[in-house]
C-alpha cells in the first residue's frame, strides 16, 4: 500500500516522505490481535499530526512510522463481535497509520458513516466531535439552554464544538481572526461572532448579558486570563489545547474571586481505557448527525502526496474546519 511516514521530526517540509509498505495486520496495539481493517478513502488531518513532525506530541513512536489519526473508508474485515463489518461504510479513529491506503483501528473506535456524510466528513468525525462532546458535556457540565463561548471557533475542534452546541440547546459566541473564518464560524452554527484582534472579552460580556457559562477553549496563550473574564458566576474554562503557542498561566485568586473552574480536557487520557465510554460518546454523536446537527465542515482537501502541503496549512494559522488527504 501507499502511506506517507514520518522520518525525521524537522517540521512538516522536509519530515515526511511517501513509501510502500505491505498492508497491516488486523491488530491494533490497544487491542492486541484484534482490529477493523479500513480501506481508507480519505484521512483526517489534524494538529497531533503537525506536532509529531517536530516531536512535540506527547505519542512518540519510533521513527519512521505512518501518522494519521483517524480516516473515513470501507471496512475490509473485523472481528466476530464487532458492531461493523465488511463493506460498511465507517469513520474510524487509529491514532496511527491512517495516512495510507489501509488502516486498522480497534472495533470501539469504529462507527457507522451516518447517511449523508461523504468519507472525507468521516474523516473528521471522531477526534473533534468526541473531544468537543468531551469537553462540553464530560469536563464543561454542559447544562441545556446555557451560553458557550467556543476560541478558534472556525477550526476543526472549533466548529465541531458550535454543531455540537447548538444541537445541545445552547446558545453559542465564537471567536475568530478573519472575515472567513467568521463565515465558517456561523456556517458551523454560532449564533454571535467576535474577533480575537478587537475588545472581544467585553463584546460577549455584552452579548451575554454578564458573562458565558462555558469557554472551550483550544486555543490557550494570552487569551486566557480573558476567557476566565468572559465567564459568569459558576462558569467553566475547559482547556483543550494551546495552538497559540504558549500554554497559560492562571491566577488562582480569579477562579476564587468569581466563584468559576478551570477545567482540563484530555480526551484521549481518559478515554483511551475506557471503550464503554467512547461508544457512549459516540452513540451522542450519532444521534447528533442523525438529527442534522454534526456535519464536518471540510475546509480543504489534498491528494496523499501532499500531505506536507496539508500540515503546512495547519501550521500557518490558514485551515478552516477539517483538512483532509483524499487517499483513494
Ligand atoms: N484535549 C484534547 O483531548 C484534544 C483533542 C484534539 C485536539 N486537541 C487540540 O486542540 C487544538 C485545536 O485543534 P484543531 O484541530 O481544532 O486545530 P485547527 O483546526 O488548526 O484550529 C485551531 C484554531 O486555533 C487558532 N489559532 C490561534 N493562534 C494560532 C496559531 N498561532 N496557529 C494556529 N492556529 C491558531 C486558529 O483560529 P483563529 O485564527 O480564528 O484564531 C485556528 O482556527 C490543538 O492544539 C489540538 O492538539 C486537543
């Protein structure tokens, strides 16, 4: 098969090379000896993935190996018992090897393509939507009718975090940096936008008539301190990444102050042992894009080979929504 490795951890340019390999096993290493096997017609392509050409995430396998955390394809074969089987269309999240023609992912990790999403929108299902469902309702405490404030609103978390939302009842603010950006923020179902360049902390005060309930926040870096701001009496901050760059400091004394939490969001961590979990996530999920709420948003597609063009918009700040490598 053909799959893109990373050889070197020097960035997205020069790290990746293309390769034959032959096609995996059906196993999986949180599953030893068992695995669903997927062809892959499209792979997800996301900030792990940058990370790890530079050696900056905390999965760190032995170079060389094959990135790609999560892809949209057609099952191949799965174990007896598995919920799927041959010919089904899937989303499915390996954490490795999902750039390139096959992938294996555990049977808990792999979901019905609901009807209506093509197979790059499968490629972009599990990793945002999971984190976002994690982040709002595990960590944030989502309660129905409450006010969400969503950073990098037209990102993949981002907007996976606003379908989400609005699906839940909510009412959402999104925060973003550009004219486009704003037009996907609102395309993904935010009902206010505010810019990150402008007094966007006082402008959702204002909206919000005193402040949000929840920040999810994937953002991290100097808008921090503002997001704890943003939030109302009992509100929640849910720390989900720092494509900022820098990772906050809090003051302790403002969460006192204002009687609110600052909330970590580790998705895999915790679910990782935890399959009963992730089908439960999913079954959320499903019944979300079954109710026409969770439509990925692809911002852009790329052929496999240029999957180094693919990081390289995630680098520059310049992705909307999901990016995705169109393998087949
Ligand atoms: N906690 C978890 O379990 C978990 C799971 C999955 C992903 N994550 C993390 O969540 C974060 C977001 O992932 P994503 O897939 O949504 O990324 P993404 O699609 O690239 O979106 C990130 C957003 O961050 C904003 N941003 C601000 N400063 C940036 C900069 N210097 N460079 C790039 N983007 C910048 C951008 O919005 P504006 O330009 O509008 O500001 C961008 O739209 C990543 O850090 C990822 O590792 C965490």
């Amino acid at each position: 098969m053909r799959a893109i490795q990373i050889a070197a951890l020097t960035g997205p340019r020069d790290a990746l090379r293309e390769v034959e390999l032959p096609d995996p096993e059906a196993t999986h290493f949180m599953t030893p000896g068992r695995g669903v096997v997927v062809e892959v017609h499209a792979a997800g392509v996301s900030f792990p993935e940058l990370l790890q050409t530079r050696g900056e995430y905390q999965v760190k396998p032995d170079l060389p190996f094959v990135p790609g955390s999560e892809v949209g394809g057609v099952v191949v074969s799965a174990p007896n018992g598995a919920e799927v089987s041959e010919g089904d269309r899937v989303a499915a999240f390996c954490m490795l090897g999902g750039f390139a023609e096959t992938a294996v992912a555990p049977e808990h990790f792999v979901f019905p393509l609901y009807d209506g999403l093509d197979f790059a929108q499968g490629a972009g299902l599990v990793l945002n939507y999971h984190t976002a469902y994690f982040s709002l309702v595990t960590r944030g405490r989502y309660a129905p009718g409450e006010t969400v404030l969503v950073q990098g609103a037209a990102g993949g978390v981002g907007t996976a975090a606003l379908q989400l939302a609005k699906g839940l009842g909510a009412r959402t603010i999104g925060v973003v940096s550009s004219d486009e950006k704003e037009r996907v923020a609102r395309e993904a179902g935010a009902d206010e936008v505010v810019r990150s360049d402008g007094a966007w902390k006082d402008e959702v005060k204002e909206l919000s008539g005193g402040g949000v309930d929840i920040v999810i926040d994937p953002v991290g870096g100097d808008r921090f301190t503002d997001n704890l701001r943003a939030l109302r009496e009992g509100g929640r901050c849910v720390v989900v990444g720092f494509t900022g760059g820098s990772i906050p400091e809090v003051r302790v004394n403002r969460l006192l102050l204002n009687n609110i939490d600052a909330v970590g969001a580790g998705w895999g961590a915790y679910v990782f042992s935890k399959p009963d979990v992730v089908s439960a996530i999913g079954a959320e999920v499903g019944r979300l894009a079954a109710e026409g709420f969770v439509r990925p948003i692809v911002g852009a597609r790329f052929p496999l080979s240029d999957a180094a063009d693919a990081l390289e918009l995630l680098d520059s700040r310049g992705a909307t929504g999901k990016v995705v490598l169109e393998v087949r």
